[in-house]
C-alpha cells in the first residue's frame, strides 16, 4: 500500500512538472513568434527601401551595402529563429505528448484506484452486515442462556422447597411413630403386669394355668423385650 502511493505521488509530481515545463515552452513558443514577426516586420521596411529607387534625401547612395548587409543580418537572425520555433513546436509536441501519456495513466490509477474504493467499500459492508447477524445470534443466545438459567433457579428453588416440605412430613412422622410405639409399649407393659399379677394369684391359690395361657404369656413377654429392644 505505501509502495503504491509512493507511485501514485511520484507520477504526480511528474505530471505536475510536465505541466509547467510545457506552459513554459509555450510561452517562450510565443514571445519566439513575436520576435520573428518583428524581424520580419523589420525585413520587409528594408526590402521596401531597397526597392524604392527614389530614394530618401537623407539617405546616400553608400547606404545600399549597409542595408543589404543589416537586411541580411535580418534574414539570418529571422531563419535561426525559425528553426527556434521549429525545434521548439517539436519539444512542445513532444512534451503534450508525454503529458497526455501522464494524463491517460493517472486516470487509469483514479479509476483503478476508485474501484478498489468500492470493492473496499463493499467488503467493509459485507463485513458489518455479517457483523450484524452474528451479534444478534449472540443476543438471542444470551436471552435464552439466560432464560434457561432463570428456569433453573426456579427449579431450584421448587426441589428446595420440596425437600424442605419432605424433611418436615418425615420429622412429623418420625414424631408420630415414636409417639404411637410409645404408646403401645406402655400398654404392653400394663397387660404384662396385669398378667404377671394373675399369674402371682394363681400361683398363690394352686391353680394351674391352660397350656395355651402359658404360651400367650411367653408370647407377650417376647414382644415386650424386642419393643423395648428397638426404643
């Protein structure tokens, strides 16, 4: 990119120089055609005097050779400058030549240059729209990363509450249970000792118990000791 700006700035400064080098050349072109129009001008009053057999008073039959001389000194001066103009008409054509040349590649740069413009234009535009719909799939997944994790906190929040609500029903039934063993062992221990108590009576009057008594009271007794086994 430097590397070509480098270019384009050197061509034109050089077409910059061209320019002037050939307003110049065109201007010394001109004041080159004045002076041949003087000398010309300057040729033809002799030419005419020469021509002119009355000649002036004040002027000598000895000045013919000096205006031959000066209208040859004309002629001279007047052809070199004709060449002058020929040589310079020449670099002139030469120079609008090469300027023409400088003007078609610097438009050819300016076009190339602005196409590049668009096709830099383009891509930039290209890459704002894909910009565009990336950040807004961005956003819908945010908005629903975020939903998803609202609905997670209420979950939470929901099971929490629920265990909470288990772990009180199983402490109040633990309570109940424990109070209804409770319960049951002391009326066991009131039907054995009523048992017991019997037993004591019959005991003391000599009568002997049924063999399916005995075996109810063996029973009873085997379960108080495992109700008192698991408190």
């Amino acid at each position: 990119a430097n590397n070509e700006r480098e270019q384009k700035e050197k061509a034109f400064q050089e077409n910059t120089a061209l320019g002037t080098e050939v307003f110049n050349l065109r201007r010394s072109l001109q004041e080159y055609q004045l002076e041949v129009n003087r000398l010309q001008k300057q040729k033809d009053e002799l030419c005419a005097q020469i021509r002119d057999l009355s000649l002036p008073v004040d002027l000598a039959s000895d000045s013919i050779p000096d205006l031959k001389k000066q209208l040859r000194l004309l002629e001279s001066q007047a052809s070199e400058r004709a060449e002058e103009i020929t040589s310079l008409s020449a670099k002139v054509q030469q120079q609008q030549q090469v300027h023409m040349r400088f003007e078609i590649e610097m438009e050819r740069m300016k076009q190339i240059h602005q196409k590049e413009l668009e096709d830099k234009e383009e891509e930039l535009e290209d890459v704002h729209k894909s910009s565009q719909r990336r950040l807004r799939q961005l956003e819908m997944q945010l908005e629903q990363e975020y939903e998803e994790k609202q609905m997670v906190i209420h979950e939470k929040h929901d099971l929490e509450g629920l265990i909470a609500t288990l772990c009180d029903q199983v402490g109040h039934r633990d309570f109940d249970v424990e109070k209804k063993l409770r319960r049951d062992l002391k009326r066991t221990h009131a039907l054995l000792a009523d048992a017991q108590l019997l037993l004591a009576t019959i005991d003391s009057s000599g009568q002997n118990l049924p063999n399916g008594s005995k075996d109810q009271l063996e029973r009873l007794h085997c379960q108080l000791e495992e109700s008192e086994a698991r408190q």
